[in-house]
C-alpha cells in the first residue's frame, strides 16, 4: 500500500487580451518515497494578423507502482522494491497562426530530458525486471498540427511529430522517430449525432533487450 497526496497552486493571468501568463506549482507527499516539488510556467503573446507566440517549461516526478516495485511472476517478472522515481524537466516554444475564422496551424520546437528512467533489464536468471538507469535520456523534435473547420458541421486535423531520442548517446528503444494522426469529424445539425474517423501512424522503432 502506497499513499500519495498532492497540492497544487496555479495562477493564469490574461493582460489585454494579447498576454497570457501562468503559473502552477505541486507538492507531492509521499509515504514511501520523498516528498517532491515540480512546476509549469507558460507564456504567450498574441500579434497582429492572426499569430500568437508561445512557450512553455517544467518539470515532473513519476512514481514506480505497485507492480513494479513488487509484481512477481516466476516465469517472467521479478519486482525491484529498490527503484526510484524517474525525474523529467523540460522547455518548449512555437507558434499558431490563423487564417480567417475556420483555419489555422501550430509549430512546436521541444526539449526535455528524463534522469533515473524506470526501465525493464534482462536478469541472468532470463525474466525481466526494472531498475533505474543511470544514463540522462533526451528528447529533442518538432510538432506540425493543422486544423480546418470547413463548415460548421465539419472538422479536420491533423498533426506529425519528429522526435530524437537518446540513451546514454544511442537511439532510445520504443521512441519512434516519426508519428502523425489525421482525424475528420462530422456533427448532425443540433448536436444530434456525429461521426468521427481517426488514423494515426507510428513509424518504425528500435527495441532490444540488449540495449540495456
């Protein structure tokens, strides 16, 4: 039995209708683990002709659960009651810009990096278990979004992701490199009913036991 309690205070403000500020900060209290402190700070500033500026940085905390510190399956799984959190902190800015009331697109720069990552490793008695990896793993990429409101009854968007991510200098296992979704939607008149269809793709990633 584990028991986490959190607090949290955040303050968003909107000056002139072109400045947006905010500002949130967690307390985590835990009773196995430390008590933490993560934050989030966003800003954005809106220009003539439809373009509004943005960026953003914070960071996080994710606990091991339950299965992870204790889970036990003789012929695969073997909990570690030693793993730590995993830390994560990091920063991003972009753009949106508009055009007319019914289109508009989005650029997002990202980076963040994520210390003692919760990872699964291969015992030498061949079942898995999980540890914390002393390597820093960083992310780094670019997110284009796009959305049309065609008609008042019609939407589509859509969005591609190109991430790097690194291990200890190599390609991080299960980071794919490029993903990107396309979705339409379709609403009766009134709210009646509506249809939706979604496609997303995930493009080809690197994984291997070895790697860790």
């Amino acid at each position: 039995d584990i028991t986490n309690q959190g607090i949290v205070l955040q303050y968003d403000a909107s000056v002139n209708e072109r400045i947006g500020l905010g500002v949130a900060i967690r307390h985590d209290d835990n009773d196995r683990f430390e008590d933490d402190q993560s934050f989030r700070l966003q800003g954005s500033f809106r220009l003539s002709g439809g373009t509004r500026l943005r960026a953003a940085a914070g960071s996080g905390i994710k606990n091991p659960d339950i299965f992870e510190l204790f889970g036990f399956d003789p012929s695969s799984f073997v909990g570690n009651p030693n793993v730590e959190p995993e830390m994560s902190r990091g920063w991003e800015v972009g753009f949106d810009q508009r055009f007319g009331p019914r289109f508009e697109i989005g650029v997002t720069y990202f980076d963040s990096k994520l210390e003692d990552e919760i990872a699964t490793v291969f015992l030498p008695s061949f079942v898995f278990s999980v540890e914390n990896l002393a390597t820093e793993s960083t992310q780094n990429g670019i997110e284009i979004a796009a959305l049309a409101q065609v008609t008042d009854a019609l939407r589509i968007d859509a969005s591609y992701s190109y991430l790097d991510a690194e291990e200890d200098g190599r390609e991080e296992i299960r980071r794919p490199p490029h993903t990107a979704s396309f979705n339409i939607a379709c609403r009766a008149p009134e709210d009646r009913g509506g249809v939706a269809l979604t496609v997303r793709y995930k493009g080809d990633t690197f994984d291997s036991v070895s790697t860790h």
